[in-house]
C-alpha cells in the first residue's frame, strides 16, 4: 500500500468534510436523521392540507375533499324568498293613482290575488322572471284591498291596504234613461257636474256600443257636454250600452269620477216627421210609410222657427210655457199648454194649441217659434192633431224643419247633432 500524497492545496468548500459540533442541551442530529424526520412528516400535512398545494388540487383526495367543501357553502347561501307590497301593508290612505306591485326577492312568485272589499278584483301581470307583479289597473279610491302572495319555497304572504278619498269628484248625467226605448234619432249625452279640462282621459272612459254592431263616435259641446252617435240615425231595433268607466279618472286638476257602471237603452221603432212651413204642414212617417199628416202653424217673421234636424228630448201632457223664460218679457204666460215637446233647449216645442183659431192652423205662421197644432184645453180630447201627434210619438223621435226662414239650429242647442255631418262630428272627438 502506498502513502497517499500529501497536498498542500486548501480543501474547497466542496471537499471539505461537514463538520457538527453539539449545542449545548440539544442532540447532535445526523444530516440522515433530519431527512427521515420530514419524511415522516410529510403523509401528516398532505391529509391536514386544504388543498394550496399543486399535488392536493388535482389529486383524487383533493377533489372529493373540496366537493364536500363547495356544498356546504351552497347550503349555507339559500335563503327563504321574501315577498314586498306596494302600497304597504297597513297603509291607511294609499294612492289610488298607480298600480300595485308585488315583488319578491331570492325566488319567484307562483300566484297573487288582489281583491278589494268592494267585491272587485284587480288583474295584474308578472315580469318575465316572475318576481313582479303589476296590476294593469289602478285600485279604486276609498277601498280596502286584501293582496295574497305565493313564493315558490315560502309560506303564504298576506297585506292589506285602504285607499284614500278623492276630495272633489264629479258625475256624467246621461240621457236616455236606463231600460228605457227611444225613437232612432237619440243621441247618448253624458252632462259632467264639473268642467273636464282632461277630455282625452274622460273620453276614454265612456264607450258606447250597439248591437247590430255599428260605429258609434263622441262629439263635446263645451266642457261639461260629450254626446255619442253613429254615422245615421239608430236602426229600429238596436240594443246600445253606454259603460262609465269615471271612477278615479282624474277630469280635472285634483277632481275625479265616481262612477262605473253600464247602461243600457234600446230604439224603437223608426218615426221621422217633416215640418213643411212654407206648405205649413207637417207629415208623418213611420217605418218608411206615411201614417198621418197634420195642419201646423210656424213662428211668424219676427219669431221664425229654427229649421234643421231636431230630437225630441222631453215630453209633457201638459206645462207652463212664460216668454220670460226665453227672453221674449211678459209677451204670454199660457199655465196649461198640452201635448208639448222640446225640440231644443233654447225653449222650441212643437204642441198643442187651444187658444189660437183652428182657421190658423195649415194658413199662417203666427207662433214665437214653436210649431203648433190645433188641440183643445185640458189635453183630453182624442180627435184634434196635437193629441193625435203626442200619442204617436216618444223621445228621440225626429222632427224636421223645412222652409222656415231661420238659419239650421245649433247642434248643441237640445239633441240635435244630427245637423253636422259625420266628418264634423268625429272631428269633435279627442281620442
């Protein structure tokens, strides 16, 4: 063997052998025994692990061990869906003016009723995802409503609500009465106890429809007047219903209607009656046959008689007509005239005459402007014209002026639209 050669080189820090010197109170480990120490470790820290590391997140253990975890946080986030309800629950005096809405939030409405004391019920809509629900109507002014909600996954939810009083409100008086045959001539007028500055809205909310079906257009005279008719007079026959629909539509500035109802009236048979006071006769016709003709006397040069289209609009066995009503002073102030009916509402009636000479009557035009016929007092006797005439007629019967020497009557002077032609009549409509 021989002697290793000794080098005077210095070790490098490679070479150099490690070197260990104990600390005092602690064992001297060897390089080995540390390794095998974390070895040992490691098993204990991959089965504690949440999954940072590269070997947890994509090995077998690690994906059941997160699948565990994403499902207990999915179980912690559902919550129970909870319903709103505008107007709230509770609310004492609610606007009338807007719709009700029910929402809900985390989950979807299956179902709402919204019902009111009054026996009515409001329809309503759900948004595409169904967690709104808006009615397609506004609830009623002065009202208690009862709102049921349902959410899928949520116990029944229930609100009341009352609605407020309107402070000013208005009505629409309609003519003809309710139940009530009128000849084909008779418009359907609605008069509002207030001026309506809305008229698009109040328009709206009035329709009038017929059966046999036909159109049926609204003319205003003024602010407080919207009548309806169609291009000619009513067939014989036809059922028409006029439905308010005023209540809480806001007519005014802080005034509403109060009324919703429908209305129904029908026309009788077709009367129309010319009054000739150049021939100063009046004829008869009904159903298109002539039934009678009559003696007539017309208002004299200085009271002529409108000439046009006019609507009986009111009936009476017997009245009292005073030329102070009209204008005309203390000129007559007859107590009992018979059979008279209104012809407009500026005061010309076709009637009975008892106190002018039964000569008169097919000779000469002497009235005020009204139309008479020979009649005798107290309204009884069945033979003379102007009983004959009353009894034949009822209202909305027409009656025509020819060859008076005045000017066609107003359209809004009694009922008698039918003086403007159809394009002039629509054009008084606003919707």
């Amino acid at each position: 063997m021989g002697v290793p050669e000794i080098s005077n080189r210095p070790e490098s820090a490679a070479e150099r052998p490690r070197r260990t010197r104990p600390r005092p109170g602690r064992p001297a480990w060897s390089r080995r025994g540390v390794l095998a120490a974390f070895g040992a470790a490691v098993p204990a820290l991959a089965l504690t692990g949440c999954g940072d590391s590269a070997d947890a997140a994509e090995g077998k253990g690690a994906t059941a061990t997160g699948g565990a975890g994403a499902a207990g946080k999915e179980k912690a986030q559902v919550r129970t869906p909870t319903v709103t309800v505008s107007p709230a629950d509770g609310t004492k005096k609610a606007d009338f003016t807007a719709p009700v809405e029910v929402s809900v939030a985390d989950g979807t409405l299956s179902a709402v009723v919204v019902s009111g004391n009054d026996g009515s019920t409001l329809a309503g809509s759900f948004n595409a995802g169904r967690t709104r629900w808006t009615s397609s109507g506004n609830p009623y002014s002065g009202t208690k409503y009862t709102v049921t909600a349902k959410a899928k996954g949520a116990q029944e939810h229930i609100a009341t609500f009352v609605t407020k009083s309107p402070g000013e409100t208005f009505v629409g008086y309609f003519t003809p009465e309710a139940n009530s045959t009128s000849g084909v001539g008779m418009p359907v007028s609605v008069n509002f106890t207030k001026a309506v500055t809305d008229r698009a809205a109040v328009e709206k909310a009035i329709t009038v429809t017929a059966e046999p079906a036909v159109e049926v257009v609204g003319h205003w005279f003024g602010n407080t007047r919207l009548d309806f008719r169609p291009a000619r007079y009513w067939e014989p026959g036809t059922k028409i219903t006029l439905s308010l629909r005023l209540k809480d539509v806001e007519g005014a500035d802080g005034v509403y209607g109060v009324q919703s109802k429908d209305v129904t009236f029908h026309i009788g048979r077709r009367q129309v009656s010319t009054v000739d006071l150049a021939k100063k006769t009046m004829t008869v016709e009904r159903d298109g046959a002539a039934l009678a003709t009559y003696p007539v006397s017309g208002g004299a040069p200085d009271h002529t008689t409108w000439s046009g289209i006019m609507v009986i609009s009111e009936r009476f066995e017997e009245t009292r007509m005073e030329s102070s009503t009209v204008g005309l002073g203390d000129e007559y102030d007859i107590a009992d005239v018979p059979h008279a009916q209104r012809l407009t509402t500026s005061g010309t009636f076709i009637h009975g005459n008892y106190w002018a000479s039964a000569a008169v009557f097919g000779s000469g035009n002497t009235s005020h402007g009204c139309v008479g016929l020979h009649d005798t007092k107290g309204a009884n006797d069945s033979s003379v014209p102007g009983y004959r005439f009353y009894e034949s007629s009822m209202l909305g019967d027409v009656v025509i002026v020819e060859n008076s020497g005045e000017r066609t009557v107003e359209a809004s002077n009694g009922l008698n639209g039918w003086n403007l032609s159809w394009a002039d009549w629509k054009a008084g409509s606003v919707i």
